[in-house]
C-alpha cells in the first residue's frame, strides 16, 4: 500500500510540534492502514465501520483536547490535524469522533455536573460508549432557536417531547445531548438509550455520508431524572458553543478531503497515458487544474493553522471559526469537482475515493452551518449589521447556523 506524504508545499510542517506532528501522523497511518483498505466497501453497503471504535479509543482520539480522566490535552491545532487525515479517509469517520469529542464530551465536560463527568466522559473516551447531539429538528436547521422540542418539570423528573432528526451516531448512541426548549430557556438533558418514550429511527436513501449512521431521534412523554439535565446549559449559547467546537474540526477536515483527492488526480495525471503517448499531465489545462487544487488547499492549511492557534490562545472568535468552515469546505467541494474530472469515466466508481469524497462534501457543505449562513456570519462581523432574512425582531435572538443536514 501507498502511504501517504501529506501535501506541503511550503513547509507547513516547519511550523507544526513534535506533539502536533506526531498526532497527525499517527491518524495517518492508521487511515492508511485500518481505514482505506475497507471504505469504499463500507460506503456502498450504507454501514457504519463500528470494528474501528476501539482502534480510534486505543489511539486516543475521543476528547483528544480534553485533559480530566487522564484524556491527552492535546492542543487544538493537534485536534484539527487528526481531523484532517480522519477526513482523508472519510467524512463519514471525521464525524463520528467529531460527534464523539466536540458534541458530546465537550458538552458534558463543559455543562455537565461531576457525577456527569464521572458517569459518562471515561467510557465515551473509551469508546465503550457512543453518543449523538440532538439540536436540528425537521423544521428547523439554520434557525435552532425555533425548535418545538420541549421539555417540562414534573417532580423529580424532566417530560420531553418533540423531534430530532439528521442526527449523526443517532441509533448507535448510548447518550443523547438533546436541547429543548423549557420555562427556563434552552436547556441540554442527557438521555439514555432505552429511556421510555425515546425512539430512533435510522435515515435510509442517503446517496452521502453512506459510511455513517444518520438518524430521527423521537420523544414522546420521555421521562428522565432531574439529574439528568445539564446544569451549566443556559439558552441557545450552550449549543451554539458545541456547534463552534464542531465546526473548528471541519474546517480542518475539509483538507483532509480535499487532498485526498489532489494526491489522486496528481498520481492519475502522471500515469494515465494519450495522445503521443504523452501523461496527460503534461498537458496545460490539467496542470492548471492541479495548481488551483495546491493553490486552494496550502492557503486553507495556514488559515486553519491561525485559527487553531487562536483557539488554543483562548482568543478565537465565532466568526473566524466560520470562515474557515466555509472556506475549506468549499475548497474540499471545488477540489472533488476537478479531480473527477481529470480522472473522467475513472472519477465515478469506487475505483477511486474521488467520487466518494464528492458526494459526502454535498453533506458537509451543508451541515453545522450552511455556506451561506457562514457568508452571514462573517458578513456582520465585518460591518456591524445583521443581514439574517428576515431580520431578528428587537429583542429576539437572531437565527444561527446549526446541523442541517446530517
């Protein structure tokens, strides 16, 4: 097998730790060994690589950033890293440790009570438990703040009802962080599978993120114990901080993506042979194709990189985190364009990861905040004016991005 190298043109690594490097490499090997190999079979069966859980635990990729229970503490550029070369296997495998970590484990760490902590955050780092992150609901992507779940006190216990759906890990999740509206505002509860009056039901038909389990969560009367809700959670600012911590990682994935399908088109180029029996990467229009790829992807490498170190600096802003969500996203996305077309016929069977890649970016180009709502996010950074349509009435909360389309 072909190992990787990256793809580095002006010595990004230079500017990357020993710890850094050694994280990123080691997610390297292990894609190309354990990931590469059984993908592609993966995606066209529509399942859900579970044999790989304890390998990734083993590796100690659930909640890398957190330090408690003796979690690495890894800094957030070594997070986006092992992010990247996750998504160079498949979006579908990013997003399970990015549910895992950034949705579920930063919730509970961050909001949760120590018995929370105590009962849930070991085996999740474990693998031994899964989780999911029920925000988006079938009527409500982009605006969360209009969600219809609800949940009551009623004596020792908390009632929800309501829906979730396009929610990643959904029917293979142990816990559920559910967010639901209450006399209280916006708060997260921790759900049990098997809880009564908590359903899953799993999302068929999907032609993206065919390796990952996609699912509607439903409560109907759903009784958990007060001790169940996340003490610290308070209005939507709780979901959105999730949000921001998942987003981060993805705007690292989408090199991942994006150079796994530069790395193809390049070996393609030099090996496919017409005219004059020439490569056709001697031809000028494919180099110009291949250019605009290294061009793409070695700026998103150094956005991501600031951005990174400004989070482990605690000096990150919300906005700078959407640029680089929506600009790396359509990088990956405009990278698997050209690559399948350099590849031609090629470049639409599972031959090659192109393809592959293609039709997952569909998905992650749309989830935890549109390319468009990013657009409107930085927008009002820049000028001080919301330009949400329709605007947020005074005193309402304007609508933000969340998980449209999982």
């Amino acid at each position: 097998m072909t190992r990787s190298t990256g793809v580095d043109f002006l010595d990004f690594d230079s500017l990357l730790t020993d710890e850094e490097r050694l994280a990123r490499d080691t997610v390297r090997r292990f894609v190309d060994d354990k990931v590469k190999p059984i993908i592609e079979e993966c995606h066209e069966e529509g399942r859900f690589p579970i044999e790989l859980v304890p390998d990734m635990a083993a590796l100690g990729l659930f909640g890398a950033t957190l330090d408690e229970f003796g979690l690495p503490g890894l800094s957030n550029v070594a997070y986006g890293l092992i992010m990247q070369e996750l998504e160079r296997g498949d979006s579908g495998l990013r997003s399970f440790v990015s549910v895992q970590s950034a949705l579920v484990m930063y919730p509970i760490s961050t909001f949760g009570s120590p018995e929370q902590k105590e009962r849930w955050i070991p085996p999740l780092a474990a693998g031994e438990a899964i989780g999911c992150f029920g925000l988006t609901e079938p009527d409500f992507g982009s605006n969360p703040g209009a969600m219809r779940t609800k949940a009551r006190r009623d004596g020792d216990a908390w009632v929800i009802d309501g829906a979730k759906q396009w929610i990643t890990n959904g029917s293979l999740a142990d816990v559920a962080v559910v967010w639901a509206r209450t006399d209280e505002g916006i708060r997260g509860f921790l759900v049990e599978k098997g809880t009564p009056g908590y359903t899953t039901r799993d999302q068929h038909g999907k032609f993206s993120l065919r390796a990952s389990v996609t699912s509607e969560l439903g409560f109907q009367d759903c009784r958990v114990p007060a001790a169940n809700l996340l003490p610290g959670s308070a209005g939507l600012k709780s979901p959105l901080m999730c949000l921001n911590q998942a987003r981060y990682g993805i705007a690292w994935g989408g090199l991942g993506a994006a150079m796994d399908c530069y790395d193809t088109a390049l070996a393609y180029a030099k090996e496919r042979i017409q005219f004059q029996g020439q490569p056709i990467a001697s031809h000028q229009l494919v180099q110009d194709k291949l250019v605009w790829m290294l061009s793409e992807i070695t700026k998103g490498q150094f956005l991501v990189l600031q951005i990174g170190r400004l989070k482990d600096a605690g000096r990150v802003k919300h906005a700078q985190i959407s640029l680089g969500k929506r600009n790396n996203v359509w990088v990956a996305r405009e990278c698997a364009k050209l690559a399948r077309e350099l590849l031609g016929a090629n470049g639409i069977v599972n031959d090659y990861p192109v393809i592959r890649h293609m039709l997952n970016i569909e998905s992650v180009y749309t989830y935890e905040g549109t390319h468009d709502m990013h657009n409107l996010i930085i927008g009002e950074a820049i000028t001080g004016i919301p330009a949400f349509d329709p605007p947020a009435r005074s005193g309402d909360r304007r609508p933000e991005p969340a998980r449209s389309s999982r």
